[in-house]
C-alpha cells in the first residue's frame, strides 16, 4: 500500500514540475528565439541568443520526459542546472517568478535522486531489462548444469568398470595368500572341509623293494616237534676193540 502511495505521489511530481517546465518553453517557443533572445539582452544575459535556444530546448524535452517518466534521473539534474543557471544569470522571465524557479529546480532535483516510481516508462524499461538478465542468466545456468550432468554421466561407467577389471586379479591374488597362510600357520578348516579320522597310511623306505628270500626245504630226517627241528640221532662209535 505504502508502495503505491509513493508511485502516485510520484507520478503527480512528474506531471505537475515537467508541465510548468514545458509550458514554459512553449511559451519561448511561441515567442520565437529572436524576442526570447531580446528579452534575455534586456535582463543582461550574456550571449542571448544561445541562452535563448538552450533554455528552450532543456525546458520543452525535459518537462516532456519528466512527465512521461524517461530518463527521470538525467532530466531531473538537466532541469536543475538550467533553473540555476537561470537564477545566476538572469532574473527569470515571466510567467515564473524567483520562487517558482527555485521550488521548480528542488523538484527537478528530488525527482532525480528518488526515481519516476513504478507508474513511468523507466520502470517498463527495468522490468524488461532485469526479465531478460533473469532469463539470460536463467539459460546459462541450465547450460552449465547440462554440462556437468553430461560430464558425469560419462564418468560414471569408467569408474564403474575399474572396480570389476580390478577384482578379479585381486581376488585370485587374496586366494593364493590365504592358502599360503593357512598352510604355514595351520589355519583352522574350513566347514566344508573333512574333519573324520582316518588311518595314516603306512610309509616304506625309500631304495628298491627287498626280494624275499624263499625259506630253505627241511632236510631228510628232521621232523618238526612244537615248531622246532628234531635233532637226528646220534650213531653209536664203533669200538676199537675187535
């Protein structure tokens, strides 16, 4: 609400100093340069005839762009420094007084600093701007987020792969270790590994198997009591006596 209220009064500022503005540089322009130029001889304005056209043409163009809201910021400090040259030059020329001519340039001048309002052709003028800033910044944000989105994309399968092409030597690599350390360490088994006993097998010395040797034919005679040879008889020795 209170934003609306000072566009208002703004746009009232604008119509009512650029209009006297106007008004009176119609009014030199009715007249014509030359007797505009005559009466600034008269009031002792040096160069008349420049003051003339100069103070015409600031008055006619900047009171119409000060009502219309164009460039408020320029025309208002313009507005201002042609009311005080006026005032330091020459007395003003009628219809405006010396009061009028120093409340027309404090106008001029706050209009430049506090701006036309939203109601003015410079607030069309900025909101087209920053819409096109906003959508030209809008675009390249988009462009540099389908950039890094492409860039990602194509990153993420590479580091997907490594990973696989490197597992399997690493996995072979790990086996082998673990087989080692479980050998030398005596790792306890694994549970799909046989844990019943078992007879050892009986070891031979190495070299060439020995040959049996056939055991030998009981000689004529011999009996074998209880697993033992029986001696054989003994003779009788023959006497020596005959």
């Amino acid at each position: 609400m209170k934003q609306a209220l000072r566009d208002v009064a703004a746009l009232v500022a604008r119509v009512g100093v650029g209009g006297i503005f106007f008004a009176n540089g119609w009014t030199k322009l009715e007249d014509g340069l030359t007797a505009t130029g005559a009466k600034f001889l008269q009031q002792g304005a040096p160069a008349p005839g420049a003051w003339a056209t100069v103070t015409m043409l600031a008055e006619l163009i900047g009171g119409a762009l000060l009502i219309a809201g164009l460039g408020v910021a320029v025309t208002g400090l313009i507005l201002f420094a042609e009311a005080l040259g006026v005032f330091l030059v020459a007395p003003p020329l009628n219809p405006i007084s010396m009061n009028e001519l120093i409340l027309l340039g404090a106008a001029a001048i706050l209009l430049a600093v506090v701006g036309a309002g939203r109601l003015s052709v410079d607030h069309m003028v900025v909101i087209r701007r920053r819409e096109s800033e906003a959508a030209d910044e809008f675009a390249a944000d988009a462009e540099a987020d389908r950039v890094i989105a492409s860039l990602r994309d194509a990153d993420t399968p590479a580091r997907q792969s490594r990973p696989a092409e490197d597992a399997v030597p690493q996995t072979e690599e790990t086996g082998r270790q673990a087989e080692e350390t479980g050998q030398q360490a005596g790792d306890a088994p694994s549970p799909m590994t046989d844990t019943m006993p078992h007879p050892r097998p009986r070891t031979r010395p190495a070299g060439p198997p020995a040959t049996e040797e056939p055991a030998p034919a009981p000689a004529t005679g011999d009996t074998l009591v209880a697993g033992r040879k029986k001696p054989a008889p003994r003779g009788r020795r023959p006497s020596s006596e005959g």
